[in-house]
C-alpha cells in the first residue's frame, strides 16, 4: 500500500484544493497506477459500501495489497516523490527502498518534474484568475 501511504503523505503537506491536485497527477504513463489507487478507494473507502468487518478488526493477508506497492506503480510512484520533494524541500523521499528497484529512474523523475510544473503554472492562472 506504499502508494496509497504516499499520497496520503502529499495530501497532508498539500493546502491545494485535491480535485485539482489529483487531476494534475494524472496523465498517460500514471493511469494503469491510478486506476488501481480508484479501485482501492471504491472499494475499502467509500462509505456507502458495505462493510463486511470492523475497520479495526480486518487481518490482511502480506500480499494483499501488493498491486499498491510503489515498486508495482513506479512511474505514479516517482511522480508523487517528485511533488513531495519539491513541496516539503527534503529530498530524503529517494531513500527510499522501491527507488533503486525501479527501471529507469530519470526519465520517471523528468515526468514527475514537468508534472508538476504543470501544475505550479495552474495553480498561479487560478490565482490570477481570482484575484481579477
């Protein structure tokens, strides 16, 4: 669930509205990652499902969640690295374990840093937006 852990991360460190933050992590090369993250989310976060134990009580077999991994989902994975080195400006995020099991690193990073330019640009239109 390392992925899941990680944008949970971003989202406490983020004041950004999270539409707009999630949408901008979306992009081609993330979406295979983001369809898994949306289908966690149906399924063990939506609140009209019904549950079928205690969120408390739940024993979780090692593997489970395995397809949540950040190793399984490297490109999203470096992606959300890429803002959450940029946003808390500590790069102790690439320490991390699932970084050297990756394939190509830079490239992954390169998206990660255009993305989220993309995004600061967005988010400065908005706000000149609003303040006219």
């Amino acid at each position: 669930m390392g992925i899941i852990n990680m944008l949970q991360q971003l989202a406490s460190v983020n004041n950004a509205e999270f539409e707009t933050f999630f949408k901008a992590l979306y992009c081609e090369e993330t979406a295979a990652s983001w369809g898994r993250v949306n289908e966690f989310f149906k399924k063990y976060l939506n609140k009209e499902a019904k549950q079928h134990t205690f969120h408390w009580a739940g024993c979780i077999e090692s593997d489970a969640f395995q397809d949540l991994s950040c190793s399984n989902n490297f490109k999203l994975a470096v992606v959300v690295a890429v803002f959450i080195e940029k946003i808390t400006s500590n790069a102790g995020v690439w320490q991390s374990a699932w970084v050297c099991k990756g394939t190509d690193l830079e490239s992954c990073k390169q998206l990660g840093y255009k993305i989220y330019d993309d995004y600061r640009a967005m988010c400065s239109n908005k706000l000149e937006y609003e303040l006219l």
